[in-house]
C-alpha cells in the first residue's frame, strides 16, 4: 500500500523547482487539484513566465535563490525538483539548496532519469538495476555524457537529505518528445531496432504526486529510488512507423539507417515502484506509445500543436 491520504491536518504546501516546464505544471496543477487549498510556489531561473504562472495556475512564483541558503529561509513540506540538467553547470548544488528548503515533514521528490542505469543488450532493468558510476567508467576509459554526471551527483544529494528520486524514461506527450526530435530529423543513422522506453508527461506527473503523498501505513517515502516507464516499450522504427501512421503528423516519419544488428539497450520495468504506489496511481496512457499514436495521439496538448521547440527533454 502506497501513497494514501494518512495526515489529512497536515500541511500540504508545496515548492516545485523547475515548475515554469511541462512536467513542473502538471505536478502543480494535479497538486492543486488534489489539495485546493494548498499554497503552491513555483521556482524558476527567471521572471520570464511568471504572469503566465500565476494567472494560468494560481500558484506563487519566484526566482531560484542565490548560491547560499540562509537559516531563515522558508522551508516547506513537499518539494519537487523537476528542472533538467541542461539549465545550470551546478546542478547537484541546486537540488541541494532544494533539500534545504526542505523541513523533512512530507516529501522531497527530484525527478532524475532511467538513463542513470547501465545499458544491457535487450535486457530487463528494474529498480534494482546496475547504476552507472563517475568513477567505474573512468577505469574503464569511458567517459560519460555530462548531463548524466549531473544526474548522479543530484540523486545523491537529495538521497543524503532523506529525499526520493524518481527516475523517468522517455517522456512524450502528443506534440513534446522523441518522437518529434526524429519527425523534424527525418534521417538518424542509429539502430531501428533500439529500445526506446517512454513514459507520458501526465502519467509521470501523477506518479510524482502519488509518491509525495507517502505510504498510508509506515509515513512519507525516506530514501527510495522508483522508476516511471510504460510496460509496453517500442524500437525507434517501429515507434516511429505508428508516428507515421497518426493522421495528426501528416504522414511524417523518420528512416533509421543505422546497423540493424547492434545492441538494443536496455527494456526498462517498474515492478518495484508499483508495489510502492499500489491501486494509488492508474495511468492514464496505459497501452504504450505505439497504441497511443494509433488512438490518434489524443492528449490535453494535442489541440495546441506544435510548440516552436518541439524536442525532447526532461522537464
């Protein structure tokens, strides 16, 4: 049993970092939705959507603090840090200026990546699943990418506050993905036949609220590490074949020229985070990406179209 109701005379006020990006606004309107009475603030590295935020949400808004947390500074009982690596050279600093704005009564979520775990050649990888390590692939020779150096140093601060990590795959949703990253591309000399594990951005936000809402029998999470994946993963070609399909992107596709026989990756699974949440969280795009864009990719963001950056990200 996971994420039941159990404090109801609790505060419920919530610091989202990173709540000016996709996943940030469905963790904070779904947190509004669940607790309308809670105070809900949304930290941002500039001013720029903050009347967007505000009149659109509700919440309070504010820009990220300095390098140097004060002891009077405001503390609350749920804080999310959703921001992705991309925006800030000391990313591990931020998240743990996060975890001190944190009073350690409710949840403390960061939101990291299944990208964190080894690659395996079509195996299946769970919660328990090998974690690359900095210094394992420098013996190795191996250099690895900086945005997972910054994912690992992150995790490890928000484990060290009492925090939770949540680490999502792939997240899409009908206009925001890998999917569009290929449609614009067109060509990718990469394997067809490699794994792409995906998640949909309302499905990862619902997760992110079932998880801050704690274990109805023991207390709020302390410590643990969860995955967020569909069950039903897809290769690029094939993804991208159901992509073609949709009416919604005009036949538009991408061809993998890359080799056909090389490893697949890694098929990533959540048996263990579903334990955790139980009945608590139902996804909501249950049937996998590939069923999804042969539903017709119908979404809350489908009507809006494209944004002008349409890539794939996290966040």
């Amino acid at each position: 049993m996971a994420a039941a109701d159990f404090a109801g005379d609790m505060r419920r006020d919530l610091l989202v970092c990173g709540g000016g990006g996709v996943l940030g606004r469905l963790i904070i309107q779904k947190w509004k939705d669940e607790f309308p009475q809670a105070r809900i603030v949304a930290q941002t590295k500039s001013t720029n959507n903050h009347d967007e935020l505000q009149s659109t949400l509700g919440c309070e808004t504010r820009v990220t603090p300095g390098a140097i947390v004060t002891s009077n500074q405001e503390k609350f009982p749920f804080v999310v840090f959703c921001a992705p690596p991309s925006k800030t050279d000391d990313y591990a600093d931020e998240v743990d200026r996060a975890g001190q704005m944190w009073d350690a009564t409710g949840t403390m979520l960061f939101t990291s990546s299944t990208g964190v775990y080894e690659d395996t050649n079509g195996e299946e990888v769970d919660e328990d699943g090998d974690v690359k390590s900095v210094k394992k692939a420098e013996e190795q020779g191996v250099e690895l990418p900086e945005s997972t150096k910054k994912l690992l140093g992150a995790e490890s601060k928000t484990l060290r506050h009492g925090g939770c990590v949540l680490r999502l795959s792939g997240l899409y949703h009908s206009w925001r993905g890998p999917h569009t990253f290929w449609m614009q591309a067109g060509e990718s000399k990469t394997n067809p036949n490699a794994v792409v594990n995906m998640i949909h951005y309302e499905d990862a936000a619902s997760l992110a609220v079932a998880i801050l809402k704690g274990d109805g029998i023991n207390g709020y999470y302390r410590a643990r590490e969860f995955v967020g994946v569909e069950d039903q993963s897809a290769g690029r070609k094939d993804m991208m074949d159901a992509v073609a399909r949709c009416a919604r992107y005009e036949g538009k596709g991408c061809t993998f020229t890359g080799d056909a026989n090389g490893s697949v990756g890694k098929i990533m699974r959540m048996k263990n985070t579903k334990e955790m949440v139980g009945d608590f969280w139902q996804p909501k795009y249950n049937k996998g990406f590939v069923a999804f864009m042969d539903e017709g990719a119908n979404d809350t963001f489908a009507d809006a179209g494209p944004p002008e950056n349409v890539g794939s990200g996290h966040g």
